[in-house]
C-alpha cells in the first residue's frame, strides 16, 4: 500500500471564530510538503491587561519550515492575515494572495520595516496556482470584503475545498457573482473534503444582499435632515461603496473619518475599485459643509477605544463634532463580547440626543457569512464526501456536523485546534494525531506565550496592585529611613497608619539581620517580602507584587 498521505491540520479558527490558521500535507510519511492556509489575529478582551492582538501559536510549522512550500491567503480580514507580519519573519516563505489582500498585506509589512516585495506572489482572480503536489484554482465567491476567494486544493489523493469566508450574495454590488459554474466543475471531478464556514449555522435563510442594505440605507438616509454619521467595518468596501452611492444621492459630501477607513478606500482605488466616485471631502474641510449637506463613514462600529466613533462621542476628535439631532447609523453586526463597551458608547449617543439606528431596530447590516440556505447551495454544487466544519465556536461546529447529516453529507468530522487529520488515505478522514498549538500574545511589539511572566505579573498587578520597598544602607551598617511607595492598592483616611507599621515593620527585621553581610542579604530580602505583603493584606485584602530594593552607600 503506498504510505502517501493527504493531511489536514488547524492550528487557529476551530473551536473559536478569528484566529485562522490552516495547514495541509501530502506526501510519504517522512517527507512531506506541506502549505499554509491563511494566517489570522483575534483581539484580546479585558481579561488580558495590556494585550490587542493574539494569534495561533505556529511553533510547529515553523520547526517544518524547509519543507514549506508557502502561505496562501484566501482575502484580507485580520482574521485570515492579521498574524502573516508576525510569524513570517520565522519561516520568510512565498505568500500568494490576490492583488486587494496582496496591497493591504504590503501596508501591513511597510508598518513594519520589513521588504517582503520577493517573496509576495499577486495571484489573478480566478487563476490557478502549482505548488509541489498542490494545484491550487483559486475560486471568486462573495463576502462583505474584496475578492473573496475559495481553493480547490487538488493533490494526487484528491482534491479538498477550502471555502474561506464566503456567502451567496445575488447582488454583491462589488466584483462578481459566487463562481457557480466552477464549484460545479469542481464538485464533479469529486472533492474528498469540504474544510467550510461555520459561523451563522444557526441562522435560518440565507445571509441577504449587499444591494438590500443599500436600499433600506438610502430610504434611512433620506429622511434626515441634520448631520448623518455611519460607522462599519472599514473592510467592507460595499459598504463604504453604497454610503458614497446614499451621498451622492441625497446631495450630500461624503467625508471617511479614521485611520482604517482611508487605507481601505486607498487600497481598493489601487486595484481598480470605487472608481467614477466624487472624491471624499478631508474631514477638516467637511467642517465648512453645512449640516444637512455632509455623512461621515467612521471606524470604531464595534466600540474601540480608539476608534473615529469613540473619539467623536467623546468630544475628543479634533475634526469632527455631533449634536442634538443628527443620526448615528451603526451599519455593521454587533460581534459576541463586543456587547458591553458598545452598548456603553450607544447610551452615550443617547445621552446627547442624537438619533441612534443599528441592526437592533432597522435593516443596515447583512453578515458576511453562509446561513442554512447558503450552505445547502453550497454542498449541492460541490457534492463533498465529508465535511469538516471550521471557523467557529464549538457549539458552531457541532451543530454544522449535524446540518450536514440532516443533508445527507455522507461523513462529517468534528475537530478542534491542533488536530492531525488524515485525508488520504483511508475509507474517511480521521483524527489521527496532535500537534501542539495555542496561542500567542503580542505584547508591545513582541510575541509572548500565554503563560509568560510578563502576562502573569500584568494579571496580578491589575488585581493585587504593587508595592516597593527601597533600604538605603550606610557603610556602618545602619539605615535611612525606608523609601515605600505602591501603585494600585486602595487607600483611605488609615493609609498612612499602614506605612508607619510598615517602617516599624522593616526596622525590626533589619536589627535580625547584619546588614553589612551581603550573604545574608537574600534571606533579608525574603523576609522584608513576606511581612511587607501581610500587613498590606491584613489592612486592604490586597497582596501586591512587592519589590525589595537594598542601595548601598
């Protein structure tokens, strides 16, 4: 039998949604050729003090990396090449990407100082790709980003469909049509596995149109009469697209507001999209615009700190002011764990008496991904014989595996992250191994793991607080007075009572110790730890990162 072998391995993006990371084999046993699909971030919450961006842990791709042929990139969201600038630099390989991801992954590498222009490969919409054993086509689909894209990954074993992020938008307003003729192209030639979205499984009917939200956008737009501020997600060119369209429409200047949202409307006027568009006004022009004659397209529809939509609330930005009366239209989804620095930043518009609309209460977001419909028309064209769901929640994948029996796929498989999947050979794909995987923290500009010391001391100095303790020693062996000092431990009309305890606390030690004895001074400093911190919990509850220092003079 031969010992060649088709392998699918996740390392990001199964079992969580962003984070993608998807890695695939083939080859004898000992040497296999391996490629990379994608290479996302996902964003920290408050849990992780200090922390934005998190991405896949690739430590195993990267102890493979001779055997690596490249990264493909299947389109632009963070969440399928937001971790490329910061993982490539351990395996400096080929990454193929269509000419929109292509151009915003340069800006991405430029940020970083780093020339990547030999080793980015520009693939054309629609072509195909010859890596060692893995012919890669390259198939237009629909998403609410440009040039979506999904791989037909043909090995000697078979091939396997790798949908991306995808849906079936009738109208997407911007590039083409879901590739309907392909997929079916694709489906009859026989395809051993479907690796597909999971994200919106639970949604009954079909994603919606582009050209919907369009319409209802307008009808909105339309009816106002004072200021008009729509925040959405920067890389929905359609989007940003259809508020130039609602603009011109309605006689109004159109101005984009946040750093994001000019570098996506850049990038696509370099690839050839928004073209035959009146120009954007600089939102310190749009200032002299009268307020019925301007809408401002912002980032920070999620509730960013940072974010055009914060700032401007805020009273922080310096170009841009709402008042009473004008309408803020959130055209985007409120993300799961978004909720409550959202909602904070809408009871914040309430409170000045600006109109607030969002998908909650008016039609101005379709999502991006497949609902049942959607996936239905999907396995109809490719006819898989397995699919294996990825790019979800747990719950998100487990009810797609069962979505697909109901529709008589004829096998599923569950997985998670890590997970070494045999394709070939083999009567079905199977688990057969695991390969580590986690996650990895950009702290500042540098990759930690999740269980660094300076994550952990973050953590604790976020709960417990921290105090220093300074001991200035004098040749004769004597003291000054102790030099304390904290930061993060609460306070009242008894703190300073706590401090005199603690220098009568530092004095007694010190006469235990000879302080002339360097060899004494670990225990010293130990003992100093131990009893500085006690008094601290005993009159706060508090255990602070304590730090003694001993200068000698």
């Amino acid at each position: 039998m031969s010992k060649e072998q088709l392998i699918f391995c996740p390392l990001g993006g199964s079992g969580e949604i962003g984070m993608n990371m998807n890695l695939y084999a083939y080859g004898m046993e000992d040497d296999q050729k391996w490629i990379i699909v994608d290479m996302g971030v996902t964003f920290a919450d408050d849990t992780v003090p200090g922390i934005d961006l998190i991405y896949p842990d690739a430590g195993f791709i990267v102890d493979k990396k001779d055997s690596l042929l490249g990264i493909v990139l299947t389109h632009a969201h963070e969440d399928h090449i937001g971790a490329v600038a910061h993982i490539w630099p351990k395996l400096k390989c080929k990454i193929y990407a269509t000419p929109f991801t292509a151009a915003l992954l340069q800006e991405k590498f430029k940020e970083k100082k780093l020339d990547i222009t030999k080793s980015l490969k520009i693939v054309q919409l629609n072509s195909q790709i010859k890596l060692g054993p893995f012919e890669i086509d390259f198939v237009t689909l629909t998403h609410s980003i440009l040039e979506p894209n999904g791989l037909s990954i043909t090995t000697p074993a078979g091939t396997i469909l790798h949908t991306g992020d995808w849906k079936v938008d009738p109208n997407p307003l911007i590039g083409e049509n879901v590739d309907e003729k392909k997929l079916k192209q694709i489906g009859k030639k026989g395809v051993v596995a479907m690796i597909c979205d999971s994200t919106n499984v639970f949604s009954e009917g079909r994603a919606g149109s582009e050209m919907d939200v369009r319409k209802s956008l307008l009808s909105i737009i339309e009816k106002k009469n004072k200021r008009v501020v729509v925040t959405s997600f920067a890389s929905n060119v359609a989007r940003m697209e259809t508020i130039f369209y609602c603009a011109q429409k309605t006689g109004r200047k159109l101005s984009l507001v946040g750093r994001s949202m000019n570098r996506i409307y850049k990038a696509a006027r370099q690839c050839g999209y928004l073209q035959n568009l009146e120009e954007p006004i600089d939102c310190r022009d749009a200032k002299k615009v009268s307020k019925n004659k301007i809408i401002y397209l912002c980032t920070g529809s999620q509730g960013e700190p940072m974010g055009a939509m914060k700032r401007i609330i805020n009273d922080i930005h310096p170009d841009v002011f709402i008042d009473k009366g004008d309408t803020v239209i959130f055209s985007s989804k409120i993300i799961p764990g978004n909720e409550k620095k959202l909602y904070a930043l809408h009871n914040e518009i309430s409170k000045k008496e600006i109109e607030i609309i969002t998908e909650e209460n008016a039609f101005v977001h379709v999502s991006g991904h497949p609902n049942r419909e959607d996936l239905k028309d999907m396995y109809k064209w490719v006819k898989p014989k397995c699919i294996i769901p990825v790019h979800g929640e747990h719950r998100h994948m487990r009810e797609h595996v069962d979505f697909a029996k109901k529709m008589q796929i004829p096998e599923t498989l569950l997985i998670e992250n890590g997970d070494i999947i045999k394709i070939f050979p083999g009567t079905k794909p199977q688990i057969i191994d695991k390969a580590p995987s986690g996650r990895m923290y950009l702290d500042g500009s540098i990759g930690v793991f999740s269980d660094s010391k300076s994550i952990k001391d973050r953590k604790n100095i976020s709960i417990n607080g921290y105090l220093e303790v300074t001991l200035i020693v004098a040749n004769n062996g004597k003291i000054k007075k102790p030099i304390i000092s904290f930061k993060g431990i609460p306070e009242n009309e008894y703190s300073d009572g706590v401090i005199f305890d603690m220098e009568d606390e530092i004095n007694n030690i010190c006469r235990s110790f000879s302080l002339n004895s360097k060899n004494q001074e670990k225990n010293l400093i130990e003992s100093l730890k131990q009893n500085c911190r006690k008094i601290i919990k005993e009159r706060t509850g508090k255990k602070p990162i304590t730090n003694i220092n001993i200068a000698r003079i």
